[in-house]
C-alpha cells in the first residue's frame, strides 16, 4: 500500500550564474528543474516543486522556499542530505521539513531579505566576478545612506517596477533599506607607492527588508542608489521619484549578478510545522 | 627603430578553480600561459612573464606577483587595463608599473601573507564551493587559536613540507598565525523552529605572514589546525610535530581551494620603481 501523501518545505540556496533563473523552462536549465529531476530521481515519483520566489537568471538565493508532497517514506529532514547527494554543486538544500498539506510558501510571505553586492574598486576581483556588480568610480555612501530613507515605509512602487508586470496593485512596504560599505583590507597592491593612495575600495552591501517586492523592484532600487552614488541624483529627490510613479525617472535596472535573496519570513499563523 | 627594453611588475589576482595552477605547463590552462598569451596578443612580442609564486592547481590569488620584458611603447601604467581587456574575467591585473630592468620578484620577498577560508556549517553555502573549504563538525576556535602560537618565529618546519621539496633549508620564520570566525547571519534557514537553534554556522579565517613558505606549508598548517578544531590534535601537542621534523606526526594537506595568497611585500632596498 502507497504511503500517505506529505508536503516538505526545503530551504534552497544557489548560485544562479549559471541558471536561466528559477522558473521552470523546457529548454533551459533553471533551478526549479533541477530540483524537480532530483527528486524524481530520488524518489521515483514525478515532481514539481512550487517555489516561493521566482528569481531571474543570475540572481542567487541563500534561502529561497520550495514545497512538494511526495508519498517517499523518507523522513521530511533526510530530504535535504539525501537531495544534496544528487544535485550540482551550486544549488545546496539547507534545511527540510514538514508542513501542513495546505502550506504553501507564496500564500503567506511575512518578510522578504534581500541584498545587493557591488564592488567599488579601481579593479574587479575575479572572486566576485559572478556574485558582485562592479563599479570602478568611487560611491558617495553617505548620499546613498540618505537616499535610502525615503524608501521606507508603505508606498506606491510603480516607478520600481519593470513593465510588463501584471499585477493588482504597486504599493510594497519596506521595513528598512541599508547601505553598509566595508573596505577591502589588503592583498591587492603590493607595494606603497602604488598610484592609489593605498586604497583598496570598498565592498558595499545594500540591504533591504519588505513584506513583497515588484518585477525587478530591489535591482531598480539598487540602480538609483547607484545613480545617487556617483552623484547623478540627489539623496533629496528621491522622495519625488517614487511619488512620480514613473519608471522613466528611477535608475536602471542593476545588474543580476549582484542580488542575493537572502530569507524569507513565513507569517506565524501559517507556519504549521508538522 | 625599436624602443628600448623595459621591465614591468604585474599584480595578479586570480579565481584559480579553473586552471592548473601558475605555471606553464604545454598542454593544460594555466595563470602562467594564460598571462603570456594576452601580453603576446597585445604586444605582438613573445612574452614569458616570471612570477613569485608559483601556485598550485585550484588555489587563489589577490596579489601574485610577475615581471616581464617588454620593447612595447604603452605606458607601464596602462598595461593593467590592456591586459584586462584580453584576460578571462577570472584573472584581473590589480596594478602595473616600470621597476629596474633586474628587478626579480622572487630574488626579494619580506613578507607573504596568505589566507586559508573555511566554510564551518551544517550545509555548504554554493557561493563558496571553489574559494573555501567546507567543515561540517563545528570546529574549536579558541584550541586553534591556541594552537597559532607554537608556529610564530623562526623554525624547521620540515614536518610541514610536502615530500619532494628541493630546498636548501626547511627554515622559515612565521610573522604572525591568527584564527578568526564571523557567524553567518541570516538568510539560510527561514523558520525560527529549525534544527539547528538558528545557528547559521561560521566563517573562519586562518591568516598567516611569513619570509616565505615550504611546498604546501600553509596548506599543512591549515590541515594541522583543523585537526586541532575537531579536537584530534591537542593544540600543546603542536610544538612537539614542528620540533619533530616528521611530516607524518602534522595533520593532512587541506584542500586547495580555500587557500589565497592574499599579498607579497618586496624588500625596500630591491624595490626600484622607476
């Protein structure tokens, strides 16, 4: 007799470099189909996970949901060793557990995390060739520190939102938007007398906490900090940026490459761990 | 008629996953051929640079050394962002300048630092599956760090050489050995109910300064140390495996990918920038 049906929440972390993004396409490698022919391949049954967040090609996560229900009698926190075992070395399962059959990861989103990497130097380091954006220009991280407060709160984001979304409604609430700059230490220029005064630049993370993000909203929102940065746009205009509700006046579109899903919150009253 | 000759000093910074380490070699990708293929490529001259270290397969590099002889008329200065246009995105030029035609990168060295990054979780994080080395079993900072001391001076560290080492001396003398970790934060395990007690496991650094370094030396020390942070090795036992000489008492030769060579600082005397 078939084991009964249970539903398994696995906590996915990836390096999207080299993925058409996570949505499940029939000619391209993304990361949904690699899960889902993991686990065919683990448990013999057909499966299609149903993921939280469908990142765009290049985007990384630390801890993307996904849900499937199997009839395997594997226990539900084995899923993510054993998966491990069969998946490529650029997307590792970091958690799996059970949850009540109705639970699904998209229903009830309390907090989304994300970061955006960008490297400020004279010259990109090939470590973060795939991971970062690089900037050779010096950022005013002060001016990008100031921009970020007129983010806060609860707003109409149309002007953040990439067209062709389809969506009920633009406004999103952010919780908080941080910039933090850390310099690089050593290990780059050699010698004292180099034609940089010493200074090795500078890795910056923009940091961001919200209850939902639009189509490429946190990539749009790192592009005008970055416009901020070089001095294109002042911290002060912002504010009328966003209320314009115009994408023509925010910043470009940042490169994939530098944003990180970093965690999702599920809302208490749906987290029905079994 | 021909320029004159002139000697310039390379900075190289290398993700070392896809090649076989520094030097030539006729038949496999290397820093090395790699280096010599763009510098002929731009120049139209045949070029062989020399370096200052030669590393091995899969390691890194921020700040590797190499000279070359060139009649070319582009400015020394402008070698860096030449060569980067011709470099794959895992090898960057950090900085190039004229030195004295005798100039030797390998004749002076006062100081190499290298750094040794291991990844301490329950699961792998994808970001570093080629630049750190991954531990599983939570590793004893504070007994690694006790361990440091007995390596710092000048000492026969023969028990620390790979076998098949030609050197004249197995004497080098260590500056300083440190051990720390940073926790990982957020971002992998979204549900507060989790396993783990919402460890997120630790990122630790072993940074070690020397006059120089014996065939797989920082490599050794790194393996002795994690022998020590699993508590297979008591760290008062480390004075008696260097004093012995016997490369069979040392812990094994960690994994090459976590290792960097982060910076070479050239004698004061020799560093005859023009």
């Amino acid at each position: 007799m078939e084991n009964p049906a249970k539903r398994i929440l696995l906590t996915v972390a990836y390096d999207g470099s080299g993925y058409h993004g996570w949505q499940y396409q029939p000619n391209a490698i993304t990361i949904e189909g690699t899960l889902n022919q993991a686990l065919c391949a683990l448990t013999g049954e057909k499966i299609q996970v149903a993921g939280a967040s469908r990142t765009d090609a290049g985007v990384h996560a630390l801890g993307n949901l996904a849900v499937f229900d199997t009839h395997s009698q594997i226990p539900a926190e084995k899923f993510s060793y054993a998966l491990n075992q069969r998946l490529p070395e650029d997307i590792v399962i970091q958690d799996s557990q059970e949850v009540a059959p109705d639970f699904h990861p998209r229903r009830c989103v309390s907090r989304k995390i994300y970061e955006y990497t960008i490297v400020n130097r004279r010259f990109p380091l090939p470590e973060y060739r795939s991971t970062a954006h690089f900037e050779y220009g010096r950022l005013d991280i002060a001016a990008m520190q100031k921009a970020c407060r007129a983010f806060v709160g609860e707003h109409d984001f149309a002007a953040f939102c990439s067209a062709g979304a389809q969506v009920q409604t633009t406004v999103r609430k952010i919780y908080s938007l941080e910039v933090a700059a850390i310099p690089f230490q050593t290990g780059t220029l050699p010698l004292q007398e180099d034609n940089s005064n010493g200074d090795r630049g500078q890795k910056i993370t923009i940091r961001v906490q919200g209850n939902g993000f639009l189509y490429n909203m946190v990539r749009i929102i790192a592009g005008t900090l970055l416009e901020v940065g070089k001095g294109h746009i002042p911290p002060e205009a912002v504010e009328g940026i966003i209320a314009s509700g115009d994408r023509g006046q925010a910043g470009p579109t940042a490169p994939a490459k530098g944003l990180r899903l970093v965690e999702i919150d599920i809302c208490n009253n749906t987290r029905d761990i079994l």
